[in-house]
C-alpha cells in the first residue's frame, strides 16, 4: 500500500498517535508524515506509506494556511491557552485597532522563535529548556505571511478568529503574541486547525473516525493518493520505453531525447517522470552542464 493519506487531525492527537492508528488501519509498517502538528491543533496531517515515505524529507516547500482563534488581555509562558498564566490585563481593544496593527505582519517579517518549540539551541530542544525553567537568547528568523485577516472579533470576551496563509516555519502562536503586544493587551491562542499543508487542503482530509469505518469496510485504499500528488507543483514528462528502464535503474537520461528538449529546464530543476502508460517513476534533476537528467529519486513500487 503505497501513497497518501490526508488525515484532520483531532485535538489531543500526536502527529505520532495518527501515524499509530494509521499503521494499525492498514498493516503498513513503512509510514510517516510530512510536519508534526502541536497535540493541541487540528486540521492537515498528511501521511505517507510505502514508498511515499522517502519523500519525507524533500516534499516541496508548499505554503500553509491555518485558522487560529485568540484572546486578549492575557499572556502565557506558551503563548497559548494551555500555558501557565504570567499576567493579565485589564485593557481591552475594538476591532478597528486591531485590524490597524495587522499590516505591521503581513509580508516578509522577523519572528521570535518562542521557547515552547522544537528547535534546539547547543543540541537542546527549546521546550526541553523551557520546561527546566530556562530561557536562552534565540536569533529571529524570517518568514513570510502571504494573507492576514481578521475573521472575526468579540468585544464582550475579547476573542477572535484570524485567518492565515504563511511560509513554512511560522509560528501562529507567536504572530497572536505579537499582536497583543502592539495592541497593548496581551493576547494568546485559544485554539489553532492548520487548513492547507504539502498542497492539501480539509477538502481532501478524513476523520480518524472515517478511517477506521472504512478500515472496517475495506474501503480505506480508495481514500488513498498516488505518491506522486505530492509533486504536483513539478513539472512532468512521459518517456519511452527504453528511457523508462533506463531511469529505473538509475541511469540518466539526456534531456535532448526527452520533451525538455524543446521546453528547456532550468538548472537544477526538479521533474517528475513517468513511462509512456502514466506509471510515475520518480523525480529527475536537471543538469544543464552535462545536459543530462539525473536521478533525484525513484519511487518504485
């Protein structure tokens, strides 16, 4: 059983438990997945089996989009509802003030890493510091947010939704954090559903309660993607017969004899190839020195 499985993760799941009950639904031993998600988050956990798992590590770098609710006039050491509370404030904001503050995060910005978070500093997960009470100086680190927008905002309880589209590596919690800040507040996220990750979107997700009905029914396979919808974004060639072998066995292909003979590839361009029936092969990387079509990586079954 090899490809995709698009799973909306529940709240208080690991990205580690979905890929547990997958493996049990299916009886795949090879899976994995494309981006851990926090326990505390929901939304767009793709999942990878079979061949589909060497792709864990160069899954192109799609955007990601995510819908986030928050709360004013509180400031945790997480900088999410689940933290210990640092303080608290009386002051409050209308939405007019907040939707002034949002161009100040929309565009290539700087983020602060928050403690809470996986990245190690000296070979130290931050979190691992952060729960010892510890806190290290972090360098910040750019990202970009495509879109920001104010969904919509509560005066009574000072709550609201935002909606964003942003680059990888953004912290939604530190964007919330952020937004306090400017606004004078405080703020924290109250809950975070990640709507579009590696191309996928909720449209394309089912339940862990879903998978397991379909499980039960034999089903499951037919909710499967090809591995190669994760390559979508690359472009693609059909090849010969002879071609085909070639590459299967990893022998490169002169680009000259192939469709990229008249729609030139640039330099170290990534494409998908396939034989003449559709069977996708792998991905080829173009060297325009040699002229050739090297191996980047097969997916064979």
């Amino acid at each position: 059983m090899n490809g995709v499985i698009i799973i909306n993760k529940p709240q208080e799941f690991t990205s580690f438990d979905v890929v547990a009950v997958i493996r049990k639904l299916t009886g795949q031993r090879k899976i994995g997945h494309t981006g851990t998600l926090d326990p505390n988050a929901t939304g767009v956990l793709p999942i990878l089996l079979g061949n589909a798992t060497k792709a864990q590590d160069i899954v192109p770098n799609h955007d990601k989009a995510y819908t986030a609710k928050f709360r004013l006039g509180i400031i945790t050491d997480t900088l999410d509802i689940w933290g210990k509370v640092i303080s608290e404030s009386g002051n409050t904001a209308v939405k007019e003030d907040i939707l002034k503050v949002l161009d100040n995060f929309r565009g290539e910005i700087e983020q602060l890493p928050p403690m809470y978070s996986a990245i190690k500093v000296n070979g130290q997960r931050l979190y691992d510091l952060a729960r010892q009470g510890k806190e290290v100086e972090r360098k910040p680190r750019k990202v970009t947010i495509y879109s920001l927008e104010l969904e919509d905002f509560d005066e009574e309880t000072q709550s609201g939704t935002l909606s964003i589209s942003c680059s990888k590596g953004t912290y939604i919690r530190t964007i919330i954090d952020d937004l306090g800040k400017a606004l004078g507040t405080g703020a924290v996220m109250t809950a975070l559903c990640r709507t579009s990750a590696c191309g996928y979107n909720l449209a394309d997700s089912i339940t862990l309660e879903n998978a397991r009905e379909l499980a039960e029914k034999g089903e499951i396979s037919e909710h499967i993607m090809q591995t190669e919808s994760l390559f979508e974004s690359y472009r693609k060639i059909y090849v010969s017969d002879a071609q085909a072998k070639r590459f299967s066995n990893g022998g490169e292909l002169d680009m000259a004899r192939t469709a990229l003979a008249k729609s030139k590839a640039q330099d170290k361009e990534i494409i998908r190839v396939s034989d003449r029936q559709g069977k996708f092969l792998g991905l080829g990387v173009a060297d325009n020195e040699s002229n050739q079509l090297k191996i980047f990586k097969l997916f064979l079954s």
